[in-house]
C-alpha cells in the first residue's frame, strides 16, 4: 500500500512539474508577444526612422546633394520636423550655404536641438569671426557636455584663438570621451596643440599612442607653424583636421564644411 501511495506521489510530482514547465513556457510566449507587438517593424514610424539614418549615413559619406534631396523627400512624405531641419541645415552648411543653414540652426535654438543648432553656428563662425564661434561652440558643450565632437571642436576653436590653456581641457575630454570610437580627431588636434606649445615630450607621447605616420605628423607641423603666427595673418590658412578616423591634417575646399569639426 505504501508502495501505491509513493507511486501516486511521485506522479503528482512529475505532473506538477509538467505544469509548471508549460505555464513558464506560455508565459515567456505571452511576453515575447507583447514585446513584438510593442515593436513593430513595419510602421511609418518604423520606415521614416530607417530613412533618417540613411541621409545621415549620406552626410557621413558627404554626399550631400543626395542628403538634402531625402530630406525634401521625407518632409513631404511625413511632414516636416525639428529633426528634418536639422539635419537640412547641416546639408546646407556642409554644401557652403551658410545664410540659409543659419536661418535653420536660428529657429532650432529653442528645441530640443539646441546644443546641435548652436555647434553648427559655431563651425559657421569659425571661418569668419572666432570670438562668436567659441562662444557659440561652448553654449553647444554646456548643453551636450559628453559629446567628444563639440568637446574637439570648441578646443579647436580656442587653440586657433590662441587661448591654449582653455583649449587643452576640452581637447584632452574630446579625447577620453572619442576612445573606443574609431576616431581620433581628437587626439591629432591635440598633437597639434602640444606641438604649438612646443611641447615635444608630449607630442612624442601622444604620436605613439594614436599611430600616427611620420608623413601626417609633419603635415601637422607646418599647421603648428602657421598657427604660429600672428593671430591675423594665420587664421584664414587655419583649419581644422580631417574627419577621417585616420589622424592625418586633410584640408578641404572653403566651399565644403570646416573638416575636423563637423558632426
């Protein structure tokens, strides 16, 4: 009899187990359900997301013809938006239409794309008056303060001014915070800091850490001794580093965007 009981209890067991293994298995399917029906993938939503990061995968190759023309696609097809805006405001910058790209960056000062809309005035500025590009640049850090672009950009910025102690922090942060990116526009335009000041231990240093060539460390050199001048004289030849992930002081044409400093 004792025999029977211990049968019958083992089973309950083994069904109990059963049970339990299905509701689990139910439940974790309810949940995975709820999850996909919280995501859809194939939503207005969902495809204007997809578009927006092809025209900023577009800015990114500098193909911005094609960038403004998806944008002035999107805009009709969704309605325009804060994002759309900005992101034709950098077309327009990056193609040398800096009035119209201001106007744009100008209505953004009050969104949410504050911080953006004031990095693009300050990489317009920098060409022309570096006073109002600082501090156009450092409003833009004070309301993104972990973007490592802004950072490279405003220190950048305030190396051309001739305000080395100032540039120094934000160029060694824009360092720290670009790690691990692939990029190291940071880094070179501290290289070029360090060599301004004359500073060769820490040129020697930082040369070795980011791997860069003997060819681009002396394109660099010649920057520091145009940088070297005085302030009127060397500021048009001055401009920022490339934005190749590969450290080297690739200029580009006035039409185009400052290189090094854009996003």
């Amino acid at each position: 009899m004792s025999a029977v009981r211990g049968g019958y209890h083992t089973l309950a067991c083994v069904l109990l187990l059963a049970c339990t293994s299905a509701c689990v298995t139910e439940s974790r399917r309810a949940v995975d359900s709820a999850v996909a029906g919280e995501i859809p993938t194939d939503t207005p939503e969902s495809r204007r997301r997809v578009h927006i990061d092809l025209i900023r995968k577009m800015l990114d190759q500098e193909q911005y013809y094609a960038a403004l023309a998806h944008v002035q696609a999107q805009a009709r097809e969704s309605g325009q938006t804060e994002e759309l805006r900005l992101l034709e405001a950098d077309a327009r910058r990056k193609l040398g239409q800096a009035a119209p790209a201001q106007a744009i960056y100008r209505e953004l000062l009050k969104t949410r794309y504050a911080a953006d809309a004031y990095h693009g005035l300050g990489l317009i500025s920098v060409k022309t008056d570096l006073r109002t590009a600082v501090w156009q640049l450092q409003q833009a850090v004070q309301r993104r303060p972990t973007d490592a672009q802004m950072r490279n950009d405003l220190g950048y910025a305030l190396m051309l001014s001739r305000r080395y102690t100032d540039a120094l922090p934000e160029l060694a942060t824009a360092v720290e915070l670009e790690a691990g990116t692939g990029s190291a526009k940071a880094r070179t335009n501290l290289i070029l800091l360090m060599l301004v000041q004359g500073d060769e231990a820490a040129v020697k240093r930082l040369a070795q850490q980011s791997g860069i060539s003997s060819e681009a460390l002396a394109a660099l050199r010649q920057q520091a001794q145009t940088l070297r001048k005085p302030l009127a004289a060397a500021q048009p030849a001055a401009k920022p580093l490339s934005n190749s992930s590969v450290p080297k002081p690739a200029a580009k044409s006035v039409s185009k965007p400052t290189p090094g400093q854009s996003s």
